[in-house]
C-alpha cells in the first residue's frame, strides 16, 4: 500500500478487529508476538507521518505525562449503589416486594450476574469515541481517571459499528478488576523487586488505577467486565439482556456468566450455583446481582435514595470459621523472610479444608496477641492465604501460651535480623536452602547476570539434587550434570552452559545487582558502580559512614550492605565467583583526565550544585569523590553545615575550597 494515511487506517482497523477477537469473542487468531509486530508497525508509521495520529489510535492508549492530581468528573446519573439480601429469607423478601409492588399483574424476569470484586467506574462515549471515565467516587461526582482507563486494552477507544451504529452519547459503567493469576503474578514481581504486597486483587486494582502516572498503570493487567447503563442518548433499548448484548457488538466486554432467571427458585439457584463455582472462577467474585430485565419495569420499581428498588445483591457466605491453633510454624520464604504460620485444628471453609493461617509477622502476633492454643476466627479471600481475623477471647484456655520468632533461622540455623523499620525477620545467609532457590532465580534474571535458559524448573532440580549449594556453584557446572536433569537433552544442556561461560563478562553493576543484597536494587546498584568505579575491593571494605554519604544512598541501604559484607560466606561466595572467571566491564573513563589519582570529599550543603552533580563533574575529569577525609583526600569541597569532615581535612591539613573556588578548579581545565 502506498497510501501512508490508508496503510496506518488499514492497520488500525485490523489491531481493532484483534482486540475485539481477543477480548469478546475469546478466540485470537494471531500470536502475541504478531500482534506487537502490527502494533509496532503502525508506530513507526505514525512517527514518520505524525499527521495522520489521532487520538484514538491505539498507539496513543498511554500518555506520556503523569498528572499532579486527578480532576473530578460528574455523574450525569448518579452510580447508585446495591442493598443487600444476606441470606435465602432475604432474597424471598426481595422477591415478595416486587411482586407486591408490581399489583401480582406483570410478568418480571431477572438478570443473575457476578458481583464482581473490583472497582466500579464508568465510562463515556460519544459517536462511538472514548471521551473519559471516571471512579464511581461518592455516586454523584467520582475521579477523572480518563488517562488511566485508555490504558486497558479491553476498554475500546471506539465502538465497533455492528450494523447498530454506537450511539451520540453512551454511558456505560462496570468493574475494573485483575484475575486471581495476574494478581499472584503482580505480587511475586513486586516481592521480587521488594515493593510491598498488594493484599488482594481489589486492592491491586484500586492502586493501578489511582496512579498518577499513566505508564505505571498500563503495566498493571487489569481487567473490566460492563454492566450498567448511564445515560445514554440516541438508542433506547427494552431489556437489560438485549443492552448487554449489544454492547458485546460495540467492542464492550460482559461477563459470560451473566444468565436469565425466570422466577425465585432460579434465583436462589443461580446463587447457589455462583457460590459453589466461585474458586473456580478466575477473578475474585463477592456475590451475585439480581436485576430486573425489562427497562420499562424497573422504571415503575424505582429508585429509594441509594439503590434501585429493581436489584439486589446477595452475599455470599462469610468465607469465615473458628478454629483452633495447635502450633506456630515459621517458614522461610524465597527472600529469607520468616514467616509465622499457624498450624490450625482442620476446618472446612468456603469450599476448602484449611489447615494453616498466616500470622504475617511478629507485630501481627503481637498486636493481635494470638497464642498457642488459642480458639481462633479464621477468614479466606479468594485465593489468598487464609487469615486469622482475631482470638476468641472468651475461650482462651489457660495452658495457651505466646510464640516469639527465633532469632535463628529454623532452615539453616543462621543468624536472622529485622532491618531498620522492616516488620519481616529475615535469614542473612544466601546460601540458605530455602532462600537459595529464590536468590539463584534473581541471579541468573534478566537484569541481573541474564543467563537465558535458567527457568524455575532447573532451579529446582539443582537445589533439590544438591547440586547447586551455594550461588557461586553456577559456574561450576558442566554439559554433563545438566544434560541428565529431567526434560534437558544435550543440545539444551550446551546451550545453558554456554550462556552461563557468556554471564561472567559482565558490568559491576549487574553483579552487585545480581547478589539480591536487600534495598539493592537495579538502580542502586549503578549508584554504587559510578561511585566504586567497578573496584568491588572498596565496596566490600567500605563503610556505613561512606555509604551514607554517597547519594541517593540512606541509612538502611548502608545498613544493608555493611551487614551482607560482614558475613563470611558472604564474601567467600563473591570471591569464588571472581576466582571462576567473573569479571567486569572496564568503566570507561574520559579521556581528558587532568584530576586522574585525585580525590575530594563534598561535605555540607551546596548551592550550586547537588552531591551527584559534583561528583560527575569530578569524575569527568578522571577524579573521585568520596565520602570520608583520610590521608588520601587532596580537596575537601566545604558548604555551610560542614562538620567534622571540616575538622579532620584541618587537622591533616588538606586544602578545604569552597563552593565557588571549587567551580574555578572544575572550569580552568
Ligand atoms: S450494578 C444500580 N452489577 O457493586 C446498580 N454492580 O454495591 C449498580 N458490582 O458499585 C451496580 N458487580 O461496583 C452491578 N454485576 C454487577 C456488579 C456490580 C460488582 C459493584 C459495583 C457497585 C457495587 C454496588
């Protein structure tokens, strides 16, 4: 095609068409890899003709720009919110006064659907284009959340035209939500990359959306099923059914396991069956919604001040018992962190047997001061770890008694330590058993050593076969050992280890990455290499105090390290690495070194420049800065607020320059 504007409206269409295959009718027909190749030939297209990009181009789903806070958008009908029946009786009741209300004289159907578990919003459209959307907030006024919703591929930036051309104004509300795998696969990456835990799926979806920084949420896998209509202006339609579906046609997903219900037995049947499904259902699901099909029905119905007397919700059972706790357990997870775990007289609780709850951490025990022997309400959500909600008091047994986390680990008898504000105890040692297979994982990962082909499941085998025992074992492996591992042949077995001979030339920065130390992530770690220069020598023997004065680097982060280097096996695992060949990148030094072999230390505060400034000036010109006066130090660059760094540079009588005489040296080369 040699029409630009034709060729990015052909593909265009066809990324539409995909989505609507993918997200409405379940049934792709391209890769993911295919669709990213049209995806990112329509980008290249745009940017070579920046004319013809609209705003509804799917290139354009994420903004740039994070906002300072969010506006406000109203409802031009307000989100009502649903009553309640909580059991059998009270659906009966529902039932009842709706027949009441309608004089016995019409015939009414219901709609059953999932109460989804996730965050309500709406969107608009007018003639079929994405215009904004917003979080259901108070009812009446809710959050613009525009930039973020556009982001969800399932939300359509237009309206497919199915014969019934979308609508002038069309207001559609529904669930934002993240399915039960997405959630577990959000949370390992976060632990992985030490941010905390979401709680739950609601949860992790109620933050993905409240980002001010559209990019962020676009990471984030959310869902959203529609349910509801606003206002809506240029199509009337009869019955919820036909409206559902018709927003099918337009591009909008609905839930597949909405169903008609006739009359109260398919109602209370209906529940039943969503109550018994629903840990097999893949998103987390708190009920169901009962609905009056026909429009013109629930118009006669009404509305009280906060529900709509056409519809109800009907709880599920608490996912709740009692129980008895007969022991505490620690376990240590792939992060070393000990985790108490209550080891629970079986009870059987929404649909499953549960015999462990977490206890989370010390302060939990504490707070909630459970105790060994203790008659206990336990709660399960979905697929979380069931929980202890709290003691039943009045049945404390007089022989229970309280439970206090080692201090060793109970896998590998090492010390175990709480960090700065940390709630978690964690093991040090790296090498523990538990933790290796996690730290071997982070090791070999992509922006650590990168070593392609070290999936989850030879971990496992190696650790389990003790062959691997220590991190530094990697490198010592051969064809052979991996070739007789299960579902390895021999072309694999080569291949892995020849990624593994290639991972040891690599940067400082990965390498101390890699080493999983806490608080030491992708970005700290390239802190450390500009300041260490690569010499791993000076990191290891460096100190809280240099630590702390480098940039970006806090108490806890220099707390971390000086306790990862005070370890023996430690620092024995980092030098047999560098003994079996790991070696690091040079770091390239400027050519023009007139400050080669000298060295400052910036101390109080500047004016002019930041800390990181200063010392890329210095480094620039071949020389270093760091953190503490010694003998060594040739300037010392003094601000107001300077201390004893000031007094030791007078005492060994170094040049002490201030800020400007320090600006005069950094130019005249
Ligand atoms: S209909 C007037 N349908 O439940 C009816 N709501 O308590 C308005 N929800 O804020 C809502 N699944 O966020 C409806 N299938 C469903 C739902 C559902 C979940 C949420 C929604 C609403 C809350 C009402």
């Amino acid at each position: 095609m040699t029409n630009p504007k034709l060729e990015i409206q052909s593909i265009r269409k066809q990324i539409e068409d995909h989505n609507y295959r993918y997200y409405i009718l379940n049934d792709p027909i391209i890769s993911d890899g295919e669709y990213d190749s049209l995806f990112r030939t329509l980008e290249s297209l745009e940017q070579k003709y920046p004319d013809f990009v609209s705003i509804d181009s799917p290139t354009q789903r994420v903004g740039n720009k994070p906002l300072n806070s969010f506006g406000t958008l109203a409802h031009r009908i307000p989100m009502l919110s649903l009553a309640n029946a909580m059991n059998q009786d009270e659906l009966k009741a529902f039932y009842n006064r709706i027949m009441k209300q309608l004089d016995n004289k019409s015939i009414f159907t219901f709609v059953g659907e999932p109460k989804l578990d996730g965050i309500g919003v709406e969107v608009v459209y007018e003639n079929g284009q994405f215009i904004h959307g917003s979080t259901r907030g108070d009812g009446y006024t809710g959050e613009d959340i525009s930039l973020n919703l556009k982001t969800i591929g399932a939300i359509p930036l237009i309206l497919r035209n199915h014969k019934l051309p979308p609508p002038k104004l069309l207001e559609v509300r529904g669930e934002v939500f993240i399915s039960k795998s997405d959630f577990k696969q959000l949370n390992s990456i976060r632990e992985k990359d030490e941010d905390p835990p979401f709680a739950n799926p609601r949860n992790a979806a109620a933050g993905s959306l409240r980002q001010l920084d559209p990019k962020l949420t676009a990471k984030r896998p959310l869902s959203v099923y529609f349910y509801e209509a606003g206002m809506i202006d240029g199509h009337t339609f009869d019955s919820h059914l036909e409206f559902l579906t018709v927003l099918n046609k337009w591009g909008l997903p609905t839930n597949p396991y909405i169903n008609e219900c006739l009359d109260l037995d398919s109602l209370i049947q209906y529940h039943e069956k969503m109550e018994s499904i629903r840990n097999e259902i893949p998103y987390e699901i708190d009920g169901t919604v009962f609905k009056i099909d026909h429009y013109p029905t629930r118009g006669i119905l009404g509305t009280r001040s906060r529900s709509p007397r056409w519809a109800i919700a009907g709880k599920f059972q608490a996912q709740q018992a009692t129980t008895v706790i007969h022991e505490i357990d620690v376990q240590v997870g792939r992060t070393g962190a000990l985790t108490p775990v209550a080891k629970l007289e079986p009870v059987f609780v929404g649909g499953v047997t549960v015999t462990n709850a977490t206890l989370h951490n010390q302060d939990e025990i504490d707070r909630k001061d459970v105790r060994i022997g203790d008659t206990v309400i336990i709660e399960r959500a979905g697929d979380v770890i069931p929980k202890i909600v709290k003691v039943v008091s009045e049945k404390r047994n007089k022989d229970s008694y309280p439970f206090i986390i080692p201090k060793q680990c109970p896998v590998c008898g090492h010390e175990a330590n709480r960090f700065g504000d940390d709630v978690v105890i964690r093991c040090t040692n790296l090498s523990c058993m538990a933790q290796l297979k996690g730290h071997i994982e982070h090791f070999v990962s992509k922006l650590a050593l990168n070593i392609d082909g070290f999936g989850e499941k030879i971990v496992d085998q190696l650790v389990d076969k003790s062959i691997i025992k220590n991190i530094d074992d990697i490198f010592s492996l051969s064809v052979d050992i991996v070739a007789n591992l299960d579902r390895m042949g021999e072309k694999s077995a080569k291949n892995l280890i020849e990624a593994i001979a290639s991972s040891k030339q690599t940067t400082f920065a990965r390498f101390i990455y890699a080493l999983g130390i806490r608080n030491v992530g992708e970005h700290i770690s390239k802190v450390l290499e500009k300041y260490f220069l690569g010499d791993l020598d000076l990191f290891q023997k460096t100190t809280q105090e240099e630590l702390e004065n480098i940039d970006e680097i806090g108490p806890i982060v220099a707390e971390t390290i000086i306790q990862f280097w005070s370890d023996h096996d430690n620092i024995s695992m980092v030098t047999h690495c560098m003994e079996l060949g790991v070696s690091f990148e040079k770091i390239q030094l400027p050519e023009h070194q007139p400050l080669k072999d000298t060295t400052f230390v910036f101390t109080g505060s500047f004016d002019q420049f930041t800390r990181v400034e200063a010392k890329n000036m210095v480094q620039k010109l071949g020389g270093k800065a760091t953190g503490s006066v010694s003998k060594k130090t040739n300037y010392v660059i003094a601000g107001p607020g300077a201390g004893s760094k000031r007094e030791k540079a007078e005492s060994l009588n170094i040049p002490i320059l201030t800020e400007e005489e320090f600006l005069l040296l950094v130019k005249s080369f």
